[in-house]
C-alpha cells in the first residue's frame, strides 16, 4: 500500500494537486496485482467516484505516465500503475515499454514489466508512437501446483 505522503510527493513530481479521486486510482491500481477495466476501479475504490471524474482521472493519469493502457482482443480498456510506482520510486522519466501477458484460466491481463518489447523491423513509412504486446498463456497463479491456487 503506498503512503499518501508517496502519492502527494509523486502528484508533486507531475504538478499535479493531490485530489480523492487521483489518489483512490493509485491506490487501487497499485494494489492491483493485474489490469483493471474502470468499472473494476470505480468498485474497489475505498470512497465513491462519480463516472465522469474517474475517466478524466484516468485520462490524466495516462497522460502523465502514472498508468498504463493495457489492451488485448476485447473492447475493455484496463489499466495497470507503471511498474516503478509499484515498486514504490517515483516513475519520472519516460514509460518503459514492456510486454503484457492475458491468463487464459483467469482471463487476467497482467504486466511484465522486465520484459521488453521486442524490437521490431523497420515499419516503412508509418511513423510508429506506441507498441503493444500481449501474449497469451497461463499465469503463475493458474498454473497446476501454484502455491497460490
Ligand atoms: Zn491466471
Ligand atoms: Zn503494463
């Protein structure tokens, strides 16, 4: 669980004031051990958040860098807090991009955030902004013989 004073100090860091509504997303997606739709946020915030506020909270949050989309072959747009806030440092500095990895058993989409995202080939003429890359399997906790199962 982060200290407010973390997250004050780390809304801080992107000038941005420290509100419920920012702090309750960070603390909910930092505790979250895997992506979270809104609506997952929106439930397991610790104070009620009105829809409109959490997606402009959200929106903000991305744009600052503090979390993530993560996307795979449904239409629900999950968020994850960028690895270094759950390590606990302040993320400054740009993202790192890293791979994601959809459970197949729990249909969770979790961050591999050691993992890189590999390099590709030149891609042409497009002009390339973001790289996603999602693989699909089975997660530690889903796997036979897990402790956690
Ligand atoms: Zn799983
Ligand atoms: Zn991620």
């Amino acid at each position: 669980m982060l200290t407010a004073e973390f997250i004050a100090q780390t809304l801080r860091a992107h000038a941005l004031r420290l509100t419920p509504s920012r702090r309750a997303v960070l603390e909910v997606l930092v505790a979250a051990p895997f992506a979270l739709s809104g609506t997952e946020v929106e439930q397991q915030a610790p104070t009620s958040l009105d829809r409109a506020t959490l997606f402009r909270t959200l929106r903000l949050l991305e744009q600052k860098h503090l979390i993530h989309r993560v996307v795979d072959y449904t239409e629900t747009v999950r968020f994850a807090a960028a690895p270094a806030l759950r390590a606990a440092s302040p993320p400054l500095g740009p993202p790192t991009e890293h791979v994601h990895l959809k459970c197949l058993v729990c249909q969770h989409l979790y961050c591999l955030p050691h993992v890189p995202v590999p390099a590709v080939p030149e891609a042409g003429g497009y002009h390339v902004t973001r790289r996603d890359c999602l693989l699909s399997g089975i997660c530690e906790r889903c796997q036979p013989g897990s402790a956690a199962s």
